[in-house]
C-alpha cells in the first residue's frame, strides 16, 4: 500500500554518449508518492516538471512491451510494472540495463540484441516442404499440450531483464543468453519446425549457447513475465549433450 504524500529520494544514473564531455554521474531527484505509483509515473513526473532531458523508454505501460526494463534498486525489472510502495524507506535507485548499448541515461537498445539473436537462432519456422503459398490450405494440427507449451514461451517480451541478469553474459559478449534459448525452445517444441538436433546443435551447441550457461540463475530470478527459464535451458541442454 502506498504512503500517501511521502517524499521518494531517486538516485538516477545520467549520461548522455552524444553529448561530448558528458559523464556518467547519480543525480538526486524527489517526488511526491501518489496512490498506485509505478517507478514509470515517477519517472514522468520528473521529466514533465524537473527534467524534461531525462531519457527512458515506455510504450505500454502494461508489461506488454518490454521497452522499460531498468535496473531498480540493484534488480532488473520492469518500470511499468514496479510500484514505488514496494520501497519501505522511499529510495530508489534507477540505472540502465548492463550487457545492452547505452542510448543515454535509463534507455539501451535492447532491440539491436533481440534483433542479432532473432537472427542468430533463425526465428522463423523451418520447412522445405511447407506449401506457403497455398491460402486455403487448413494449418497443421497440433496437440493442444504442445501448444500450451510453445505459446506459453511466446509470452516472453523482450525486455532483456534475463541478459541483465546473467553474469555470464558480462564475462562472454556473444552469449545467447535466456531469451535466445527460450526462443530456440519455443522452435524445438513446436512440430511444424523440421528442424534436426543436429542444426539446432549448430546453433547452440557451443560455449555462446547452451553450454556456456552456467545456471547462475539470474534469468529465472528476474523475469517479469515468470517463464520457465531454468526447465526450458536444462531440457535444451540435455538435448544438445545427446547429439553426436
Ligand atoms: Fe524478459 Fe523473461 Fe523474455 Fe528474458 S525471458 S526477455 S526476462 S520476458
Ligand atoms: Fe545466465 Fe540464466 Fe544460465 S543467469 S548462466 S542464462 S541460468
Ligand atoms: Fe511496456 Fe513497461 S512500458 S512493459
């Protein structure tokens, strides 16, 4: 439940890259708690009458979007969907996500990453002889389980809090990280995929894929979306290790 009318003590990181001779620095900022506020009404607050240069992204402010993942008190998550009363004592702290490129302040270009490993996974349906251009041909069934589980790994919204949260990441730049292999999961899974363990191997089955993973755990702690991370990477793990 909110304090109503308290003051929150922000610390939020600020740098602009463009600027020249900007540095990043903590700047303090106060705003007046109101009932129901999320870090993202905080945040507008603050551009809209203290700071209008403040940069952070949002789209739907329904955590539907994953444009507003940040880093909040020390935890990646979503600014939309982080209410201020969470904060017993009135601080926060707010930086941009690591292992993303800085665009400035609380924004990173989580969509230079997702689109890389959409292309490095190959995130598209895999089969020669389907006959796309057939309209009226009926989709190919599927059992309803199977489908349960693959649109249930489509609820991942791209907001990169799973990268953010790896420190495997950190230490291998071209780690596939969570949401790669969810996204490898949600291919293997589905039946319309022709896809081999073998080419799926090609595609993960080294060091920057699943191997790499270290089942720190990060990604599962702080997904905002709870998907099964920790299942969905040790069932694709066993099934690259039974390969060749
Ligand atoms: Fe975000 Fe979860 Fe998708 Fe990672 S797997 S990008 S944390 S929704
Ligand atoms: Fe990283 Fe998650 Fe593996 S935090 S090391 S991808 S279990
Ligand atoms: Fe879309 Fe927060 S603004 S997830």
């Amino acid at each position: 439940m909110s304090q109503d009318g308290r003051i929150l003590k922000f610390e939020i990181f600020r740098y602009n890259p463009q600027k020249k001779d900007d540095t990043p620095r903590m700047v303090p900022y106060e705003v007046t708690e109101t009932p129901g506020m999320s870090i993202f009404i905080a945040l507008n607050e603050i551009r809209e009458q203290q700071d209008s240069s403040l940069q952070f992204d949002f789209i739907c402010r329904a955590g539907m979007c994953g444009s507003c993942g940040m880093v909040i008190n020390g935890k990646p998550d979503l600014a939309c969907r982080t209410l201020t009363s969470k904060f017993k004592d009135g601080h926060i702290t707010l930086l941009p996500l690591p292992g993303f490129e800085l665009i400035g302040d609380l924004s990173v270009n989580t969509g230079k990453f997702m689109q890389a490993m959409s292309e490095r996974v190959e995130s598209w349906i895999h089969d020669v002889n389907a006959d796309n251009m057939n309209f009226n041909k009926l989709e190919e069934r599927m059992d309803p389980d199977i489908m349960d589980e693959v649109y249930g790994l489509e609820r991942c919204i791209e907001c990169g809090c799973c990268v953010s949260a790896c420190a495997t990441k950190r230490m291998r730049p071209d780690f596939l990280s969570a949401v790669g292999f969810m996204r490898l999961g949600r291919f293997y899974l589905d039946p319309r995929d022709k896809r081999t363990d073998e080419e799926f191997y090609e595609i993960m089955g080294d060091d920057d894929g699943i191997f790499g993973c270290m089942t720190l755990l990060g990604c599962e702690d702080h997904c905002p979306k709870n998907l099964p991370l920790q299942t969905q990477i040790a069932f694709l793990r066993r099934r690259m290790a039974m390969v060749k």
